[in-house]
C-alpha cells in the first residue's frame, strides 16, 4: 500500500454566516489550506477535487464540486461529490485517498462544504432527515434527534447510566470548543445549564445536540513521493477504513453500539497495525451527546457500557490521557455536514504537528477521526500520525 | 497499475415505472448482474457498494446507497454515493476502480439508479437545472435544453452544418434503441419525424432531446486476481480517466467541444496504450442529438467539423465500422440520471462479450463509453477490452 500524506490542512469560521454563499465559504477554507503548506501551493499542482456535501443546504445538488472548483480558479480540473451525509466530507478525503494509493493522482484537494442557516426549521428538519430512511423514518415522522434519542434511552438503560454523562459530553466539548476561534457555539457553558436545558426528543436536550452550522474545510492529500514538495513535515495516512449498516434503526442487530463504527475501526487498525491504547487523540462524531458515548466504546478506547467512566476520570478532557473533540465536536465547534469529516481531519493536522495553540494535546504523535453518516448508516474511521522525531 | 476485470453486468428496463420505487428498480438490476456472474454472485463476495445518482429523483437524497444496499441483502457493506450531475454512474465506477487499484477492496458493486417519472414538469426541470450553475444559469431562467441549444446553435453556425445533422443522430439512435429490449422510447422514427417534431429550445426539438427515465443499472468489479473466481471471460478495464471545466457555460473557453470530454478521452486513451483508431464501438453521452455530434470530434473520431460525415458515411450506426450507441443511446434507451454511466458500462460488457444479440457490433474488442456531467462540467470515459482468443 502506498502511503499518503496531508500536506495543507484548512477551515472557514463554522457559524451562522447569511452574507456568505457556498463559494465564499469554501473559498476562505481553501485559502487557509493553501497558506498553510509550508513550501507554497501553486494551484497547478492540483491533480483532482474530491467534495464532500449532504447537498450545500439545497442550493447547487448537482456537480458543486465543479462549481466550487471553478470559483477558486481550479477549473479544468477534474472534480467528483462524494455523499454519505454527515459522513460526506471523511467519505470524500476515502475516496481520494483510494486515487492517490491507486497511482492516478498525486495532489489531491479534499473539501467539505454545507451552508444550512439559510434554511428555515422545517428545511432543516428535511435536510436532516433526508439523512435517514426516507420512508420507514422521515415520513413517518421521527426526526434525527428521535432517532439519536431512541439511541440514547437504549444505552442509559441498558447500562444504568444516569443522564448527567449526556450532559458532561456536552460541558467537555464546550470548554473545549472556547479555545477554537472557528467554533460556532462558542461558550463555556455549566454542567447545570447542560442538564437544564429544554428537552427537544427525550432524554436529550438542546444542549445534547450540535447546532446547524454554515462552513467549508480543505486539506491537501499527496502521494509519498510528491509529499516532500509541500513539506518537511506531513501528517500521515496510517490506517483507514470503512463500514455500512442498515440505514432505518429497526432493522440493525444493535442500538447501543454503531455497527459501522465497529468495523471502520477494526479496518483502520488493522492497516494501521495500531490498536485503541496507542491513539493519542481523538476527533469523534458527536452529532448527539450520546453518539461521543457509543464512539468511546465502537473504537474500542474503553469496554460496554464503561463510557461515563472516561469522562468520570476526565481521560477525555484537555489534560487527559486520551483528549477527544479537542476541537470543541460537532457540539460546540458546529456541524456544517459535509464538512464535518474533513475539518475533523483538519483539526487532526494542527494537533499532530503541534499547531493548535491553547487547546493543544500533550501527547501528538498518532491520532483518530472518525465520521459518522446519519444516524450510522456509514461510518469511516482515519488513523493519522507524524514523522517519528 | 493494477488491472480491474468486469464480471457481472445487468440493467432494469428503462421507462416509466410508477409502481416501482428506487428499490425495485435497483434490485432488478442486481438481480440481472448478478444472474450474469458465470460462476455465480455470493453476496459475501461483495466488499463495497459505490452508487450514482443525483438523488433518486429527490426521494432519498441522504445515504441512498446503504438504503439501497441494505434492500438487497447487503446491509453492513460499506457503501457511498458519487454525484456529477448525468455523469454520477461513470463517477461511481472510476471511484470504485481507484479502490480495487489501490487494494483496498477486491470485489465492488457499482450501481446507478434514478427515478425522474414521479415528477412534475416543474420538478424535473428543477433537478435537471440542479446540474447548471444555479446562480448564473438555472435562476437566469436557462433550461438544460436551452444550454445545449446554445451549444447546438454555435456548433452548427461554426461549421456550417445543417440542423438535419442533429435529426440524423436521432433517427440513428432510435433505430438502434428498436433492437434494445430495455430501451424506454423502443421506436423506429423516421428523418422526417426526426425534423418535424415541436420544437424546444430552438435548433434542439423534442426529438433531439432524451427523456427522462426510471431506471438502474449495475456492474460487477473485481481485481485481477479475483476475477477468475468470477468468470473466465471478464471485461477489463484498459484505461480511464476525468476531466473537468466550468460549470457555467459562459466562463468556458469553447462552445463547440467539451474540454471534460477532450482530457478525460486523452487520459483513458494514454493508460490504454491505444487511440480512437483502436476503438470498435461506443456508447457516447447523448442527452441532446448535438452531444453526440460533440462526442464524435472530442473523442478523435473524426476532425473538428466533421462529425456529420461519419452520419452520412454509416459509419456510426450498426453495421458500420464504428457503430455509436448501439443501446439507442440516452435518446432511445432513456437517460435515468445516475444509471447512464452504469448502463453504458452493462451496454458494452454485452458487446465486448458477444451477447448483444441483434445489436451485436461485428467488431468488438475494444470498447469506449462516455459520460457527460450536465452540459460538462465533468466528463469521464472508459476504456474496455476482453482478453484475446
């Protein structure tokens, strides 16, 4: 397997942006990535662009990539969309990775990008629920956070867990989040507000889920050989993988665990020859409170039904021996949805070179993303890591 | 470059279905595909799904790959979807081959599926204006029709071609399309029916234009050393390759050509080792008859200008020594958005294998297809071959 190294990593502001348009916003991110490769970025160098979208909020659905291509001078050049939700943008950076081993490409520009603060509160509630079975969920009238919230009550009481561990998810993330200067929602917020705060689909709460967002992220992906063109110091791929489930919620073999999880993971460790203990840092799909919890145990960073007790320990928490959502998550950094996966590797890029300030891990030298499609329909999981010093 | 065999094939029939939904249709066409696998399909055989569509004609716009995936039997298999407008099968297939060529996967199932005959006029004229810029094109009031009409009107004046030309490759197609079982508009036309049909966007009438279609098809990859497990006769993927240009029609450099057509055709011709000379027949993309006349010339066919002498000469119709959408075509056998690629991959695996029955090409070694995005703002084209005897 050849190896493939992230060379440019960067973000637009995650927010609430309505003077922004789609080309703007993957406009910014794609200039925070071009400057961030230290030997320069010509734009000829691009071989190909690999987007990432649910659908920019419904405003362009066919062929974005090529618009946006276009519109930050990269026309001509090759562009495909890959969808698989929430899961767009980390699908998008799989499927480049697959050209770039496969030999076709050598530099490869991978984005996400969505724009939903346009929407109205029925809009999004389609554009999310589009996300899951369309006719044994959406129509019948359960919406994400019904679904997550099925999840939710499964797992609490298969487990005994007490509700507060939704909550402590939050409270982490958000202080977390407080040291991004790209997060959305970007405030401390207690571990009393958390618990208190209006219920949306019992037994989580608005401070449970992660907020519509408008936001664009890039990184720059090339083969070995090329790598040393951009830089003396790329973030390599490790290991990586990918897994499927059914995509309605009664059908699946389990509630409290993400089946696409599990075997993205095992893929990616496997590749990787690497296993939970030697991840260092984490960047996990918290769409919903509950989804951090399932990811904790799906990734094998601790045993069923023992979530709350890394959290408990603070081993997740900035300072602790595992950080995850550094970033802030979904939950408090926002959740663009296609750009999700790839700012989660964006975020991924600055910790392991040692660039992300404030919020910076201790430990950096091998770190996990892992992106979540709807409510697990898909999942991919990347391993990343540095040169050895 | 690792070699990708081709070792299954089968298409649903292309029409209007108001009885089938998306997962019938898909599941027609994997029972065909699979029904085609000489020494039969276990569905653990397969590693991934890799879908295209443009959205299902709006029904399942999230994850329509694992819903459909899952309906088959194959839920728990990792599956994305792939979005390039008309072009969303084709792109799908590369994708799947850069992960067989990368080694990540041996075996894929590569599907194409859209179903456009629930909608109302409004609604199809939204999803296919979807595929144009939305700012600068479909808002402006530009319909696909008028886009290629523009095409069209340029085209004609340039050369100085009469508008009989794009008749020419109506009649053609159609007369192809009466030997294709699945074929949704299974009619002979004649010149004359060709000429005088209404007109809609002007020079393009209503018998220049595709419909729009139910329908789905699939393809079975294998990597080489698989393949045998499979079939001892595969088709084999000799060379591929994208291109790209602006969405817009007015950033473009050329009206009378496809710059997406021209590279990608020069990328798959330069990895086959081969050139148009080599090529026994293809299936081209046309949407509208002036697309086929496009084709001709970007695909080195002929020289520039030159397309209407390959009519006159017989030369693209069966029979001829370059026979062009043996199919019927997207005119004649309908153009189901995402399944077109696909479809155009099943059209020649019957070809190349000497199973195409009455429209059996006499020459048939090697084989293109082509696949447009939009008006194309992308372009991908394969090339495929069987083994020597």
């Amino acid at each position: 397997m050849r190896r493939v190294a992230i060379v440019g990593a960067g973000q637009s502001r995650f927010g609430d942006f309505p003077g922004m348009s789609i080309k703007e916003l993957f406009a910014e991110a794609y200039a925070e990535c071009a400057a961030s490769v230290d030997r320069g970025l010509s734009p000829k160098a691009i071989d190909a662009v690999f987007l990432g979208t649910l659908g920019t909020g419904g405003f362009q659905l066919g062929q974005p990539a090529a618009l946006l291509a276009s519109h930050v001078g990269l026309a001509e050049v090759p562009s495909v969309r890959l969808e698989n939700a929430c899961a767009s943008g980390g699908f998008a950076l799989l499927s480049a990775v697959y050209a770039v081993c496969a030999g076709v490409y050598r530099t490869v520009l991978v984005a996400g990008v969505e724009k939903m603060r346009d929407l109205s509160a029925d809009h999004v509630r389609y554009w999310l629920g589009v996300s899951g079975d369309t006719e044994y969920e959406r129509l019948a009238g359960l919406t994400f956070a019904g679904i997550y919230a099925m999840m939710a009550r499964h797992y609490l009481s298969r487990y005994d867990v007490p509700r507060i561990y939704l909550s402590k998810v939050a409270e982490k993330n958000h202080a977390h989040g407080v040291l991004n200067k790209k997060a959305h929602l970007r405030r401390q917020i207690s571990l009393e507000e958390a618990q208190n705060a209006p219920m949306v689909a019992d037994p989580l709460n608005l401070f449970d889920c992660s907020p519509t967002s408008d936001g664009a992220a890039c990184v720059l992906i090339s083969s070995e050989d090329y790598a040393a063109r951009f830089t003396d110091r790329p973030v390599w791929v490790l290991g990586y993988g990918a897994g499927g489930d059914h995509l309605a919620l009664h059908d699946r073999r389990d509630w409290k665990s993400l089946v696409a999880t599990r075997d993205a993971s095992k893929r990616a460790y496997e590749m990787a020859g690497l296993g939970p203990t030697d991840i260092d840092l984490a960047e996990v799909h918290d769409c919903f409170t509950i989804a951090e919890l399932l990811a904790y145990e799906d990734l094998g960073f601790c045993n069923r039904g023992e979530a709350p007790s890394l959290l408990d320990k603070g081993i997740t928490r900035l300072g602790g021996s595992l950080p995850v959502n550094l970033s802030g998550g979904l939950k408090s950094k926002g959740h663009p949805l296609g750009a999700t996966g790839v700012a989660q590797v964006v975020e991924m890029f600055l910790q392991l070179r040692g660039q992300a300030g404030d919020r910076q891990a201790s430990k950096h030298r091998t770190g996990l993303t892992h992106n979540v499609g709807g409510s697990g329909g898909t999942a991919v999981v990347f391993i990343l890591g540095r040169d050895l010093d």
